[in-house]
C-alpha cells in the first residue's frame, strides 16, 4: 500500500448533526492518499453508528471507540495512534477542510520539506452560518527562524489552534512528550500551549495565505462558558509559553511582550465576558473569577497603568455589576469575601444617591488584604471631594503616601475620625506615614471629646432599653462626623440587624470587620452576623481574631463556644 500523504485524527463526542460533513470533507479530498484516525470518545448518540458506517465503506478510515468518556491524555500516548502519513493533521468533527486541503498543504511540505505547514481558516457561528470572519497568515516559507520572528505578531493567530495545520510525522511523534507535557487542568488553551512548544523545536515552516480550513463557533463551547480560576490560569500560562518560545528564538523585546499581553488581555476580557454572562455558573464561580482577574499580577502589570486604567476598569466594572445585580449583600456576603462586588455596590450606592455610607465601603473594598493591588482606588481618587476631611488633611501634607496608608486600615479608621492623638509613631510604619503623622494637628479640644463621649453614653443608654428610635439619629449623626467610628459601626450592624434592616448589618459587618481587625467586641459581633446569615468560614475567622485580641477569660470561653456550636 502507498504510503499515505497525510494521516487525519478526528475525534468525536456526541456529533451526530455534523460530523458526516466532516469526515466527507476528508475522504472526498482531490487528493484520495489519505488515512483517518476515528475515534469516538463514548458518544451517547448516533455518533458511534456513523463512524461505523463510514469504516465499513472506507479502508482508509482506522476506528476505535472509548467505552468511557474522558478527556484524553495527549493524543500521541494512545496506544492505537500510530499514524502511516508522511505529514499529521487535526480535524474537529464540527468543523470541515476544503477539497484542496491536501492537495496544497502537501505540495507545500514536500516542496520546503517543512516540519510545519499552517493554513487560513474560516470561521462561522453554528447558531448563523452566514456570520462570517477569516483567519489568514502571511504567505512565508523559510528555514530561517528569523524570518519568522519577524512575523512572529502577524502570524500569531494562527499558531493558536492545533488544526488548520500540516506537521510531518516524524517530527511530531519526536516532539510530542515535551509539546503535550501540560498541566492537567490546561483544557481550552492546549492547543496553542502545544503548538508555541512545536515551533521552539521546528526548523522548516510554510504558511499559506488561503482559507483551506472551516470552524464551527459554538456559543455553548467551553472556551465561552467555562467560568473557573482555571480559566485564568490559562491566561498566565499561554503568555508565559509565548515567552518562552520569544526567549528561545532571542526575541524578546518590547513590542512582541506588549503584543502578548495585549493577547493576555483578550483572553482575560473573555474570562470576564463569560463571568458576567454564563447565568448557570453558580455566583460563588462567577464573583471568585472576577476577583482572581483583579489580584492576577500578569493582568494588573498592565491594568493599572494610567493609560489602561479607565477602559479596563470599565470591563470589570460592567462585569462585576452584571454579577451581582440581582443579588444582595447578604447572598454576595454569606458566599465569600468578595471586595470586587464591594467595590462596585458602594459605587453604585454613591451614583444613586443612595442613604448609606458609601465611602466607608469604598475604603474597606479598596484596605481589603484580599486586595493586593488595591483595586478601586481609582474611585477614591476621583471622588476625593467626597473624601472624609481627616484624611483630606493628610492627603493635602503628602498626596503620595495614599498607598502606604491603604495598607494599614488600623491607622488609616484613625486618620479618617480624626482621632490622631491616638496614633502612635511606631517602628513598622513606612518613614511616609511617619512624617505625616508626626505635622498632624492633635486639636481635638476635651470640650469636644466630652461632647462625642456624652453622645455614646446616651447611644449605648438608648440601645440597651431598646429605644431604637431615640437611638438612630445619634448613631447617625456620629458617622456622618466620623465614618469609621468604633461605636458608630458596633451599634450600626446591632440595630440594623434588630429592626430587620440586615443587609445594611451585612455591609457595615464588612467594613467593621477590616478596619476594627484588633477590636473584639467588634469581630464578635461581626461572627455573629456572619454566623446568622451562614457565612461559617468568615464567621469563625471574626471569632477567632476576637479571642486572639482578647484578655478576657470568660469572653473567650464564650467565644469558644459559639465556634463549637456553629454548623
């Protein structure tokens, strides 16, 4: 038997609408030395009955069927995968080749004797066939790297799939343990993971600038519903191999690292497009991978550059809100500690208007120790008219120490009441918090601390007779003054929760719980609105902080016993 110019491997998964379509558009080549490699990964349709009918009337096509569905290791470990063709090639079974396919794929191998052979591929939605898009590569054939370094950008579309590509077998099969050594959890990007491991191996490359290849979009795919931190992931290890792959040819410069972020950025926008869209994912996987996106360094590296702050906070900020908008705190809340939905509810909040104290959810998002990067801070920044008068006043002494601050919410709460006698300069404070601290006005007159110490007094007065109607306007009016104050937010969440209004308890549990982290009393309460709404990890966190600011015995032991008798 000849030698077969090129071995096909197609496999197949529930494909029964469209998989004829394929495999007539290999075994109808203009070019008939062809072989197939089928294999049906356990279809529960007729996909199976279709592959046997095509084997029986075809002795070019080699079938096997897998009892068990799974995702398969790569391709060139199974056992029965020892294809005949001069050159190897993918077909999905969605998807379709041009009759010509072979005819000029091969001519262009055999006429470079190339390790690789890629093509342009057409692309329609399976949902509207007539919605049409083209992929095309330069036309290029060399056996000199460089010439395709300097098309590295160009060309790099179409390095990205496995498909719409001719590899001559012997090289495949030699370089395939180290391009398919991927990590397991590498499931939409492993094509080009293995594809950009190929090129650092290959030395002879054509490419061809005509449409010889047909893709299937499928809006249910899993590159466009998978809403998982793997996801992201993906995202880092892509631009990681592109490096790679740039270090290895001696490349690496500032517009092919600018290029492959720009690329990082499309995959982390779809990331965030299947977040705000995929309505079945559970919240928990929605919010956590938004959140994972505002804390990815590779992401932020550029995210947080001036120039890219406004349109790229845009996309997170309308993936956030579609998130979360038909949701509460207490539901965003009881799932996690989620300071990207804080970011953007306190937003909101401040947008409409809404009676609450917006910027002390804005700060506690923004001081949050989830947030590295302290993402939100362009907001603070843009409303600074709104900002508490306290820390207007350091600001105005030294605008660059914002970020300094922002890392220590126990001295920024004080700054923010302007209570800064009870700042102490201490050693760990960073040498520009400590000049600031050192020019603050220590003004605050006993005339006035006696004033505020009789309001708490009556507060606490109030509360404790149940008199939440005598009670709220003196809580309201002590953070109005000051926002972060430590009574003004214990008898918020107490009396919120009291008189029904829980989400507001919620809200201020989470601001309380950040910048009241060495209070007890405080981080009790907040365990125990945490515990009530179900939030059981963040509640035994609160506790357990209590205990550890703690030198009441008794109070410990019954801190103690609310952690024991949680759920």
């Amino acid at each position: 038997m000849t030698k077969p110019y090129v071995t096909f491997y197609m496999q197949a998964y529930n494909a029964e609408k469209y998989i004829e379509k394929s495999i007539n558009s290999i075994l109808t080549q203009s070019v008939s030395n062809i072989e197939l490699m089928l294999y049906d990964n356990a279809s529960t349709d007729n996909t199976g009955e279709i592959c046997r009918r095509f084997a029986k009337e075809d002795n070019r096509i080699i079938f096997r069927k897998n009892e068990k569905n799974t995702v398969l290791n790569p391709e060139y470990a199974q056992e029965w995968i020892h294809p005949n063709g001069e050159y190897y090639a993918y077909l999905d079974a969605d998807d379709y080749l041009d009759k010509d396919f072979v005819k000029i794929m091969y001519r262009a191998a055999e006429n470079n004797k190339a390790d690789m052979v890629i093509c342009g591929t057409e692309m329609f939605l399976n949902e509207n066939p007539h919605s049409v898009s083209t992929r095309i590569p330069i036309e290029l054939s060399t056996k000199d790297i460089n010439e395709i370094v300097e098309k590295f950008i160009d060309l790099y579309g179409s390095f990205r799939p496995l498909w719409a590509k001719l590899y001559r077998t012997d090289f495949y099969l030699e370089h395939a343990p180290f391009a398919f050594d991927r990590p397991q959890w590498l499931l939409s990007g492993s094509d080009t993971f293995a594809v950009l491991r190929y090129l650092r191996k290959c030395q002879s490359f054509v490419s061809i600038d005509k449409a010889l290849h047909h893709y299937r979009i499928h809006e249910s795919s899993i590159y466009n519903s998978n809403v998982t931190l793997n996801r992201v992931l993906e995202c880092d290890c892509l631009y990681n191999e592109g490096i790679e792959l740039l270090k290895e040819w001696n490349a690496l410069d500032k517009e092919r690292v600018d290029f492959l972020l720009n690329v990082h950025f499309g995959s982390i926008s779809d990331c965030l497009k299947n977040a705000a869209h995929n309505e079945k994912a559970c919240l928990y996987d929605r919010l956590n991978m938004i959140q994972s996106i505002v804390t990815n360094d590779i992401f932020c590296n550029y995210a947080l550059a001036s120039q890219n702050q406004k349109k790229v906070g845009t996309i997170v900020e309308e993936s956030a809100k579609m998130v979360s908008r038909k949701t509460t705190a207490m539901d965003i809340s009881k799932l996690g500690n989620f300071f990207v939905d804080r970011i953007y509810r306190a937003m909101e909040k401040n947008v409409s208007h809404e009676i609450s104290n917006w910027m002390a959810l804005l700060l506690s998002a923004i001081c949050d120790t989830e947030n590295k990067y302290h993402w939100g801070i362009n907001y603070l920044i843009e409303y600074s008219s709104a900002m508490p008068l306290g820390l207007k006043k350091v600001l105005k002494r030294n605008s660059g120490c914002l970020v300094s601050l922002l890392k220590r919410p126990d001295i920024l709460r004080e700054i923010v009441n302007e209570d800064f006698e009870r700042i102490a300069v201490e050693q760990k404070l960073s040498d520009s918090i400590k000049k600031v601290i050192e020019t603050l006005p220590k003004i605050q007159t006993d005339k006035d601390k006696n004033k505020v110490n009789e309001l708490k007094i009556k507060l606490n007065n109030f509360v404790s007779e149940g008199n939440f109607e005598d009670a709220v306007p003196i809580m309201v009016h002590i953070l109005q003054n000051s926002i972060l104050d430590r009574e003004g937010l214990y008898f918020k969440m107490y009396i919120s929760w009291q008189i029904g209004e829980k989400e507001i308890a919620v809200e201020t549990a989470e601001v309380a719980r950040v910048f009241w982290n060495d209070d007890p009393d405080i981080l009790a309460i907040c365990g125990d609105i945490f515990e009530a709404i179900g939030a059981f990890k963040r509640a035994k966190y609160c506790y357990q902080r209590a205990i550890s600011n703690s030198n009441d015995e008794m109070f410990s032991a019954d801190i103690n016993k609310r952690i024991s008798q949680m759920i």
